[in-house]
C-alpha cells in the first residue's frame, strides 16, 4: 500500500507543479499583453512619430513605425506599433513610410484636440523605393487616426492621390473629415479633402493643385504651405477653392504654427486671433523662423538658427507671456527633439536656447510631432426628432426617433 500511495502522492505533486507553472505562464502572458495593450495618452505630453524597426539601416524603402509618447521634458512614456506587414504583398491596410524621404512623416493633431493623423503607404515592410517606385494604386496611400485612448484605425486607403511621390501629411477636423498634403503625379497632386464614417475613403477630393508640403487649421481656416509659401483658403472647403497668400519669404519650409499672443491682434483672413507664426526650416542656417501680424500684414521678426539643424515637425503653445515650442530635427538617422521657448515680444526677433529633450535612436528616425490626444467630450448635435406612428398624444408611452 506504501508504494503505491507514495505514487499518488508524486502524481499530485508533479500535477500541482505543472499547475503552478502554467499559472506563472499564463501571468507573464496578460503581463505581455497589457503592456503591448497602448495605456491612454497624457494631456500635455508630446507624441512624435518614429520609423524605423532599430535594427535596418534605413533607406527608401518601406519601414514600419510607432508613435512614440514623451513628456515636455523627454521622459519615454510609451510606444504604440503603427499596423504593418512583412509578407503578404502590399495594400493589406497597413501604413509604412520611406526610410529616407526628408518632406513626409507629418503628425497632426485634428481640430478638435481628439485625433492624431498621419499618412504613409499601404507597402510591405521592405518595398524598395516605396515612394517614387510605386502608384497610389499598386500601394494605396492609407492614413492613420489615433484617438486617446491609443487605438489606431485606418481610415483612408487612397488610390488616386500622391501617386508615384511624397504623401506628407494630413489633419483631421474631428476624426470624420480629413485634408491631406503632398506631391504627385497628374491629377494625384494638391491638397485633398475626404471623409470617414465606417470604411476607409478610397478616393478623395482634389481641393487645389500645388507641390504642398504641410497643413493645418487655424480658427476653422484650413492653411496649407509649401516650400517657400503659406497660404489659407477660406473656412474648410470641400471642393475646388483658391487659397490666398499670406505674403510670407520663407526659406525650405516645413511644418508651422500658428498662435495667438498678443490679444486684441490678428489676421482677419484666419479668423483674427492669431498674431504670430513660426516656421521651422530645412536649411540649419536658418532655423526657426518667426513673423508677426502688425495690423495689416504678415511682417518678419527674426529668426534662430542657434540649434545648427535643419528642422522639420514644429508644434507650440503660448505660457504666459512666452511661446513654448517643440520640434524635430531633420537630419538623418538618430536625430532629436528639442524644446524652444521664445521670451520675446509676439512682435520681436526670438529669443530663446533650443534644448535637445530626446534622440530617436540608432536605425530610427523622428518624423513629425504633435501633443497628445484629448478624450472628445463634446456631445453629439441632435438633427431630427420624429415621432413614430400615429399613437395619440394624451397615450401612456409614445416612441420618438432622434437622429444626431
């Protein structure tokens, strides 16, 4: 009887051990899973976008990439994976972008405050030349949300715009309504207007036709710039329009931003608050450049080149009687984020140290940046409220529909 109670006995605990291991397993999965689970970004914190997989020496082929979540003072908050493929073929809706293509990578944060947009290609991971190489049909141009919580949904697979050329950038109103910039061939080029309900758009509205390379909003004006100009259209079109220069010399431009410092002073053309632009520059001898709105006209105020880089995302906001900048830098593989913060007058030459916050890493490189997302709490516009059937009025219940 002793052996063979002294079997049972090894029987359970062989069991009870392989139990234990399986639980300890089990754990250490949901631990994985949670953290690959994106947490909810953090009001104030900036989110840059990174290509590159660490590992490839980058190129002009296809990479994948993740938005990277940072504090103002360059501490790694996380990572999210942007949706890719390595095998497959390309447009399986994903978004990859080019390893070395310097004019696209822009990230938006929508009008609302509630999205972030970027555009890229719907290419395997590895496509050479995934740019110039390809049609917006043989790899769709996709655009990226991203809302608060940190889900990413594909919301445009573009077949007819930026064809065999740069898609540099799009920005949302409130994450149904998109612009999107950038270069291409034939009809392909311009800035392009299309909308998202349920399904990704495949095709999209050619708003105006130029080599644009980025967008944003400015009091409900859509503006838009290219390498040496910015212009605004009036309010947010959707289809055909002529947008208006601002008058502006600027020198290899790329992402700006638009704020109002001075109260009481604005351009009337976008919406008359803003008074004070800063672009940022791909020429390191130029820098940051900043105009002001002196009452009737954008004027140049200066500029500071201090950083000695070339610079491509810009984004900011007014504390106090400052403006507080955030950028990128636009060298190649391992370039930086810094911070600017500009003490002069709205109306004076910029006056600040441009500090270096955080370094993308050896085999990724630092697209454009935008501060995180907010929660959208804005309740829904009721459009319609119809009674349903004929039920009398003085009836114990009585059915409505109501349509937002």
């Amino acid at each position: 009887m002793i052996p063979n109670l002294w079997r049972r006995t090894r029987t359970w605990e062989s069991m009870h051990r392989y139990r234990s291991q399986w639980l300890e397993r089990s754990r250490q999965l949901q631990q994985l899973e949670e953290r690959l689970t994106p947490a909810p970004f953090t009001p104030g914190n900036l989110v840059v976008l990174r290509v590159g997989d660490g590992t490839t020496a980058l190129s002009n082929a296809a990479f994948s990439a993740n938005l990277v979540e940072i504090t103002t003072t360059g501490t790694l908050v996380q990572t999210i994976a942007l949706p890719s493929f390595t095998s497959g073929g390309n447009n399986q809706g994903g978004i990859t972008f080019s390893g070395s293509a310097n004019s696209a990578g822009g990230l938006h944060l929508s009008q609302n405050k509630a999205y972030l947009t970027t555009i890229g290609y719907d290419a395997q991971v590895g496509t050479s030349n995934v740019v110039t190489g390809t049609t917006a049909t043989a790899a769709n141009r996709n655009i990226a949300r991203i809302d608060a919580a940190g889900n990413v949904v594909i919301v445009g697979r573009l077949t007819d715009a930026f064809s065999t050329n740069n898609a540099r950038a799009v920005i949302s109103t409130d994450g149904t309504e998109f612009y999107a910039v950038g270069n291409g061939s034939g009809a392909t080029i311009g800035t392009r207007y299309f909308t998202y309900s349920t399904t990704p758009a495949t095709t999209s509205t050619q708003i105006h036709s130029a080599n644009y390379r980025q967008v944003g909003i400015a009091d409900g004006n859509l503006v838009v710039s290219t390498q040496t100009a910015i212009s605004s259209f009036s309010g947010l079109p959707t289809s055909i329009a002529t947008p208006t220069s601002l008058g502006l010399a600027l020198t290899d431009a790329y992402q700006f931003v638009l704020l109002d410092r001075a109260p009481g002073v604005g351009d009337p053309s976008l919406g008359g608050a803003v008074d004070t632009l800063y672009v940022a520059s791909d020429t390191a001898g130029t820098g940051i450049q900043k105009f002001f709105w002196n009452g009737s006209a954008w004027t140049f105020a200066g500029n500071d080149s201090s950083l000695g880089s070339s610079m491509f995302g810009l984004i900011g906001n007014v504390n106090g009687a400052t403006a507080e900048l955030f950028g990128t830098t636009n060298t190649s593989v391992n370039n930086s984020v810094f911070r600017y913060v500009d003490t002069a007058a709205y109306n004076a030459p910029p006056s600040g140290t441009f500090t270096t916050i955080a370094n993308a890493g050896a085999n990724f490189w630092f697209r454009g940046l935008a501060f995180a997302p907010v929660a959208d709490t804005t309740p829904p516009t009721v459009t319609s409220i119809t009674r349903v059937g004929a039920s009398p009025t003085n009836a114990s219940s009585v059915s409505y529909t109501v349509t937002f």
